[in-house]
C-alpha cells in the first residue's frame, strides 16, 4: 500500500510500505478513505518536535476490512470514523471521558503507524472507532467530517475547558482551524459574543464566514487595549488559548477579565511556567489539556448529519495522497489552510 513517509523535516514523501494484518483480537484493519494533515503534523515537518522517519498523520475516515475475533460492535463494510487518539476504553479514566489520561492510549502517527496512509491497523476498535451512518463518503462529506477527528473536538474541548455558557462573552486566541473551531464551538455553547484574535487576513475571514468577530492583532503587540476597545470597556469572562506559543499563552491570561477562565488546548511549545501571583491577584482560572476526542466525536458526527454542524469551511483544498508533500507545503507557507488527502 501507500502511505505518506516523513524522511526528515522539510521533506515528506509517498512510499510503499506493508499492508497492515489483525495482529491482536480487539484489532480491525481499515481501508483509510480520507485523512487529514493537521497543524500539529506542521510541527513535525518543521523539525521542532522530534520524529523518527515514519509514517504520519492522525485523522482518518474509512472503511473496515477485516475484525479480530474479539471485535462485537464493527463488521467488514462498516464505514469508520477515528479520533486523533486510540484508547482501551475500560480504564477509569475512559469511562469518565478521559481518553487521553488512558494507560493504554496512543496518537497515530506517533506512537502507532501514520494514518496518512492507504490502511491502518487500529487496537482497541470497539473502544476507539465510531460508525458513521453513511455507506459512501464522497469529498464533499469528508470535508465535514475530518476536522471532527482533531481540530473541531479540540476547539470544542477548548470552549468547555474555559466553561463557556449562555451570555458569556469570549475570546478566542489564535487563528488556525483549532481557533476558528473553538470560535465556533463558543457560540455553540451559548456565547453571546466571540471575537477571535489573529494575524492573518485571510483565516480571519474564515472566522468572520463562520459568525465569529475578529480583530487583527500582531503577535508581537498586548491586544489587551483593542480588546476593550472593541468590548465597550470590559474584557471577556472566557478565553480560549488556541496556539501554544508563550506570545499567545501571554495573551490570553493578560485579556481575560478578572476571576475569568483561560481555558488552553494549544500544545505548548516553549511556554514558560506561570508564576503563581499572575493568576491568583487577579483570581483567574486556567484549565488544559489534551481534547478528548472520542468523547465528543458522537455528539459532533449526530450535529453533522442533522445540519446543526458544517466545518467544512475549515478545510480549503483536497489532494491526492501522492500530492501529500504539496499539501504539507501549502499549509506550512500558509496558503492554506488545512487539506485533506483522498487516498483513493
């Protein structure tokens, strides 16, 4: 089969590799339809986080091909959906929803094989794929749904680690699909405004297409002032941080209002510990943490298929699986921004 290779930063590639086989009896294998390149693969490509070469990627859709013997809810054909993450889905912390906290968890294309990939072999099925109600996934569709497997239930996450609810107002730092999806998920939760700071024009107009305020900032510069500006002279009760950077980390604990909530679901790269008078004089609450996909992703997949859910709007070019190192460019030069690979 053929799977997307990360060689070293800067250069991915198409290879052949092996098919994957049922190796253990919760196993299934999958034939991968669509897959997706998130934003995190960029820090792979980039070389800021360490990666062996390997295979790559997290998001997938497709279809299931072969069941272990001890598989009980999937059947060959079933069409699938993954979240960025597998898990045993027995542990404590899976059954509070926790999946991340799982002893037994792993990321594809990390601690398992990539899933920009042809196939998968995927460990604990029952507890990690869910069935989606459509026999054929066409890219239209697809367009829907992979952003649900990372990006869309991460912003989510990012709203209810902030406890965004009915009347909040609410900023959202960052304007990459985790930050637009958060906005997005804000006025999902009740919020009565969100405005989403970024630096790029054409991502702002996502947001904006989206029904999300925005206000461009540099991110270099304090957005507090412009924020009360724009805000009538207050400052918001939720922030979600969508970047992980120390810059936008600064941000959001400078812009919420005080006894607000910074809720954080940008990986942190290079932040800094945060002193404990910078939140306790002003009573802030900060929450963060590794999105619970598999959690949401029922709720999100019903949202989709009963028209209350369209992402799509995040994902702005398609390409071939053979075209994955154009689409890894377009989107690490911000042309783009976020593709999908049909592996067909």
């Amino acid at each position: 089969m053929r799977a997307v290779w990360f060689a070293e930063p800067g250069r991915i590639e198409t290879r052949e590799v092996p098919d994957p086989q049922v190796v253990d009896p919760t196993d299934v294998v999958v034939d991968i339809l669509f897959t997706g390149i998130c934003g995190s693969d960029l820090w792979t490509y980039r070389g800021l986080v360490p990666h062996g070469e390997g295979g790559i990627g997290h998001e997938f859709i497709g279809r299931v091909r072969q069941v272990g013997r001890d598989v009980g809810t999937l059947r060959p054909g079933d069409t699938v959906i993954a979240p960025f993450l597998f898990s045993d889905g027995e542990c404590e912390e899976c059954r509070r929803g926790l999946q991340p906290l799982c002893a037994s968890s792993g990321i594809w294309g990390k601690d398992w094989d990539g899933a920009q990939a042809q196939a998968i072999r995927v460990p604990h099925a029952d507890a990690t794929l869910v069935a989606l109600p459509w026999e054929d996934i066409d890219t239209d569709l697809a367009r829907r749904l992979i952003p649900l497997c990372d990006v869309f239930a991460t912003g989510t996450h990012g709203a209810a680690l902030a406890g965004v609810g009915s009347g909040d107002t609410v900023v959202v730092v960052g304007d990459g699909a985790v930050g637009i999806s958060a906005a997005m998920a804000a006025a999902r939760a009740g919020a009565a405004r969100v405005l989403l700071l970024g630096d790029r024009p054409d991502r702002l107009k996502v947001a904006e297409g989206a029904g999300a305020e925005t206000l461009r900032v540099s991110r270099d510069e304090s957005p507090v002032e412009a924020v009360r500006d724009l805000l009538g002279g207050r400052l918001p009760d939720r922030v979600i941080e969508c970047v992980g950077m120390q810059g936008a980390f600064d941000a959001a604990l400078d812009v919420v209002r005080p006894a607000g909530t910074v809720g954080f679901v940008g990986v942190p790269h290079g932040v800094g510990p945060i002193p404990p008078a910078r939140i306790f004089g002003r009573q802030i609450r900060v929450a963060g943490g590794v999105a619970p996909a598999r959690h949401y992703l029922p709720g999100l997949i019903d949202d989709v298929v009963n028209g209350r859910l369209d992402p799509s709007p995040l994902v702005d070019r398609v390409y071939g699986l053979d075209e994955a190192a154009a689409g890894y460019a377009a989107m690490d030069d911000g042309s783009i921004l976020k593709a999908v690979l049909r592996t067909s």
